[in-house]
C-alpha cells in the first residue's frame, strides 16, 4: 500500500511539474480570461434574450451580455484545460512510455493526469467565476463555478484522449479551438437563434451550459445536468486509457519460453 501510494505522488508531481513548464497555458489563465470576458461586458449589448432552460423546462428571458459573458467563460476554461490536457499528455508520452517500459505502473501514470486536471479545472473555473462576479451578480455563483467546472473537465478528458491518440500538436490543438469555438457558438442563442432545437443535448458543453446559465439566472439546481460534464471526462478517459496503453506497450520481440529440463537429467 505504502509502495504504491508512493509510485502515485511521484506520478502526479510529474504531472504537476509538466503542467508548470507549460507557460504559455499560465499565461492564457491569467490574461486571456479577463481580456476575453471584458471584451464581451464591452462590445455585446444588454438587450433581452430568449433562452430554453431545459433544466427547468421553461423558456427564460435573460440578459443577452450576462448570457454572452457565460459563454465567455465557458470558451475560455474548456479552450485552456483542454490546451492544458493534450500539451501535457502529448509532451510526456515519451517518458511515461519510458517508465512503463522499465516496470513504472501506467495506473498511477493516468490517475495522476486526472489529479492535475482536477486541480487545473478548479482553479481555472473559480478565477473565472471571480471574473464574472466582477461585473454582476449571478443568482448562485458557487454553482456557477460547478458548471464551469465540469465543462472544463469534459474538455480536459479530450485533451487527454487527444494527446494520447494523435502523433502531431497542431492537429490536437486545432480540434479543441475547433470543437470549444463550435460547441459554444451553438448552444448561444444570441449567436445561433436555433440553439433551443434538439441535438445541442449531444455537445460536451450542453450540461455545463444549462447549469451555468440556471446558475446566473435562476435559483434551480439541475443535478442532472451537472453530471454530464464528468460523463463526458469518464468517456474520453476510458478511450484514453486504450490509447495509452497502445502508445506505451514494448514493440520488443517476447522471449521465447525456456524449454523445461529433460526428465531424468540433472
């Protein structure tokens, strides 16, 4: 138990230490947040926007500035955590293939790739939670943040699943900025005036979405809705896992059997 235990702290403080050489992704939690959300307080008006709370099961009317800004943020943490998640899978596979093939346990290796991502996400979805909050009052912040949170997570299994899959960053980064940019843009009635049709329920920000908006603007607390962003993190984490034991098996010949001692000899 203490064995491994041990094997996992070792793991996950080179997940951490992965994490805090990625400084360009720093850079993005701390600028492009506030940048990206002042933009939206700015340029976007405050005029009334109709929106299908599905949570409820009503049609709300909210305003289309404070709806924007929810969507804001919910861009940027999944385009950060997901950018966080492939760079980080994508640049050790090497060395995690390297201690998987001298005996390290590939377990620990992703479970400490799901601890960094806990810890990334929180962090990520309370400092944008603390962004909005500057600029108006959501009914339930701390829900908010939750909402927040899961999309992050649902975005950080894909990066995972990304860097463990693909050979080449460009094509990982341009599927998440693609994915995040689309998914948001379609559940934005503002931006898509049929965002309340069906088939939205099958993107990854859909749950985040209903629990971040019935979080600014109403008192409902969708429980279901917010486990479908760990459903979709629990998804591409179990592909990952397939993509990352196929990345990091031994392409070594196995030895052939000892053939066992003739009877009699000896």
């Amino acid at each position: 138990m203490r064995r491994a235990w041990r094997r996992l702290t070792t793991a996950v403080g080179f997940a951490l230490l992965e994490h805090a050489r990625n400084r360009f992704a720093l850079v993005l939690v701390v600028f492009y947040i506030p940048f990206w959300l002042s933009m939206v307080h700015w340029f976007v008006d405050s005029a009334p926007s109709r929106f299908l709370l599905r949570a409820t099961g009503r049609t709300v009317t909210v305003d289309a500035g404070r709806l924007t800004m929810i969507s804001g943020a919910l861009n940027a943490v999944t385009l950060i955590v997901g950018f966080m998640m492939f760079m980080s899978t994508f640049k050790s596979l090497a060395f995690d293939r390297r201690l998987a093939l001298a005996g390290f346990p590939r377990v620990p290796l992703l479970v400490a790739k799901v601890a960094a991502l806990v810890l990334a996400s929180a962090a990520t979805a309370a400092y944008a939670t603390a962004v909005i909050c500057w600029y108006w009052d959501p009914v339930r912040p701390v829900l908010l943040a939750a909402g927040l949170f899961s999309a992050a997570v649902g975005y950080g299994g894909i990066g995972i699943l990304l860097g463990a899959f693909l050979r080449h960053e460009l094509e990982g980064m341009f599927v998440i900025i693609m994915t995040s940019l689309l998914d948001t843009m379609l559940q934005n009635p503002v931006s898509n005036p049929g965002a309340s049709k069906d088939g939205v329920q099958l993107l990854p920000e859909y749950g985040p979405t209903q629990v971040s908006v019935a979080a600014g603007f109403s008192g409902t607390v969708p429980y279901g809705h917010l486990l479908l962003g760990p459903l979709w993190f629990a998804v591409m984490w179990l592909a990952a896992t397939a993509a990352f034991g196929l990345r990091t098996r031994s392409h070594l010949p196995k030895a052939p059997p000892v053939p066992a001692p003739a009877p009699g000899r000896g």
